[in-house]
C-alpha cells in the first residue's frame, strides 16, 4: 500500500520535471524558431527529397514545390528514358544539323564538354550508343561483341559535339551519335533547385537526389554542418563514413547504383569511353564540391578514372573525396582531403 507522503513527493517530483521540460521546450523554441519542412518525389529514377528549415512553412513547403518544378523539367528536357524528351528530339536530329535546343540542355552539355576536357575524356556524355547497345536503357542486359564495341567506339567522343552559342544550336559530326546526361542531369536539377529554394529566401536546406547527389545550403539550426553518410558500396544498409556539409555538394558514383546481369554475371552502368567496357575495379567513387554539377560529373570521372589517376586528378584540382576500389583481392579505401575543406571521419 502506498503511503500519502510517498503520493505527495510524487506530485512534487513529476512537477519539477514538468518545469525542467517546459524551460527546457521554451529554450528550443526561442534557440530555432525555424521550422522544418520535407517533401519527396520519384523523378528522375530515384526518390528526391528536399528538406528546408524557413520561419513560416507555408512559404517554405511553397518554395520547396516550386523547386520541385525545376527538377521535373529538368528530366522531361534530359531524359533519356522518355522518347519524347527535348534530348531524345536532339540525339535523333543532330546528325543532319544543328538543333535549337532549350537554354537548359545546352548549358548542361556545354558544362558537360568542360568536365570531358578537364578529365581528358574519362567523363563523357557521348556514351549514349554503348549504354543502349549494353541494355541499360532497356534494363534488358547483353554484351557487346567486340567487333560490335569497336563500331560503337568511332561514335562515341566529346569532340564530335559541335555547339553554336549564338544559335543556341547543337550538332554531331557521326551518323547515330547520342548523348546520355545521367553522369550530369541530376547533379544540375540539384543546382537548379537549390537556386530557387536561395532566391525564396531559404537559408538552410538539404537537396538530395536519392544515390546519386545532395548538395547542403547552409546548416541546420545550432549545427555546424549537416551530416551526411557514406554508403558501403558492398553493404548499401551501412555507412562507410560521415561527412559534415556546408554550401557544398556531394555525390558518389557506384557499381551497386545501376547494372544489369548477363549469365549471371554483374555488369556496372558506368562506362569507360576509350574501351566501351564497364570499369570493374572501382567499387564506388564520392567527391565534394561547390557545384552539384560538378561533383556528378566528377564523381563520374574519377570512377573511370580509377584509384591511382583518380586520387592524383582530385589532389590537383582540390577537391575532397573518398574512393573505394579492389585491388588484388582486397577492399581499400582512399580518404582525399588536399584542402581540408570538409570533415570526413
């Protein structure tokens, strides 16, 4: 039986840490008086999600739709899933002349042409005719004859892509040349809104774009960062690592994101351009940078690249990344940080 002394301590007690809750519920709510909004969307083959903190959230779930609308038109332009996409329009007429093209599809492939440059062609967006010979457009998996790869290979190269800036025109110098924006395409719908979520007045957001690329505007309200993991590209459920962000963009290009299986064996999405073979010794590749944009590209790059060219590629051009690859065997991991422009730990 309970004695009233003990009821009555219990009263004063369950009192005290109502205050304690209170004062402290009071301190969050003067410390953020942010309030955080999410939404998702599946485009662009993957599940996009924006989270924003702003003052009001009507505003802010406003801001988040109309970002929303940038990535939606960003894959009805660039597509290469959608037959009548303003891209597909564009791979099937380039051949004869040039094509007006919107002001968005020629400013990704014209950044597109810089990161080939920059990379001396391990990123390349001309990859189009080996991606479909492969069966990754159709999800429907075969190998290519090497006779059949050779043939492949004379239409494939950044070089043969012609750009009138003035036309706003885009042409190839192959017969059945194609481009495929999936190395780029979503980092630039990151961008994209991102600028709009910026321009609405919003401060602190995360723009992720499921496997591929997030980029973090400012920082979550009493953090120095968002935080960030890195997926094991052997056990996609566990992080390898976590990264701390701030106005930067993260992406990570991997052998487990897209593939297809020929007698079994496991084919990755990404290919070399200068072998029209799927690269098999990178297991994943992340890389930092100011730009969606560019670290999708770069990502991308370094993957082909491999470990040796790749970690030597993102020391000279400061940017952070990690790779991991198999090398005799083994699992390894490279951490590049020439700048220290992040925390991975």
């Amino acid at each position: 039986m309970r004695k009233i002394g003990d009821s009555a301590k219990h009263r004063r007690l369950v009192g005290i840490l109502l205050l304690i809750m209170g004062l402290f519920s009071v301190s969050i709510l003067y410390s953020s008086p942010l309030t955080l909004c999410r939404r998702a969307h599946y485009v662009m083959g993957t599940v996009f999600e924006i989270s924003a903190y702003g003052e009001e959230e009507a505003a802010t779930i406003a801001a988040i739709e109309e970002a929303f609308g940038f990535v939606l038109e960003t894959d009805r332009l660039m597509s290469s899933y959608r037959p009548q996409s303003d891209l597909m329009e564009l791979n099937s007429n380039a051949s004869r002349g040039f094509v007006p093209v919107h002001r968005e599809l020629y400013q990704v492939i014209q950044a597109a042409i810089g990161f080939s440059e920059m990379s001396d062609g391990a990123f390349d967006i001309t990859v189009g005719p080996l991606m479909r010979a492969w069966g990754f457009f159709r999800q429907i998996g075969r190998v290519p004859p090497y006779a059949e790869r050779q043939a492949l290979l004379s239409k494939v190269g950044y070089r043969h892509i012609h750009l009138d800036p003035f036309a706003r025109a885009v042409r190839f110098d192959v017969p059945d040349m194609e481009i495929d924006l999936g190395g780029i395409a979503k980092g630039w719908a990151v961008d994209r809104a991102a600028a709009v979520l910026r321009a609405r007045g919003i401060q602190r957001a995360l723009i992720d774009a499921g496997t591929s690329s997030l980029l973090a505007l400012g920082t979550p309200p009493n953090a120095d960062a968002w935080s960030v993991g890195i997926k094991d590209p052997l056990r996609t459920d566990r992080v390898l690592s976590i990264v701390g962000l701030k106005n930067q963009s993260l992406s990570t290009s991997g052998s487990y994101e897209r593939f297809v299986r020929v007698s079994g064996k496991r084919y990755s999405h990404i290919l070399d351009p200068k072998t029209g073979l799927p690269v098999n010794r990178m297991l994943s590749t992340t890389v930092i940078a100011p730009t969606a944009t560019a670290s999708d590209a770069l990502s991308t790059a370094v993957f082909v690249m491999g470990a040796d060219k790749g970690e030597s590629f993102l020391y000279s051009h400061g940017y952070t990344g990690l790779l991991v690859y198999r090398e005799k065997g083994q699992v390894k991991t490279r951490a590049i940080e020439p700048s220290r422009p992040t925390r991975v730990y």
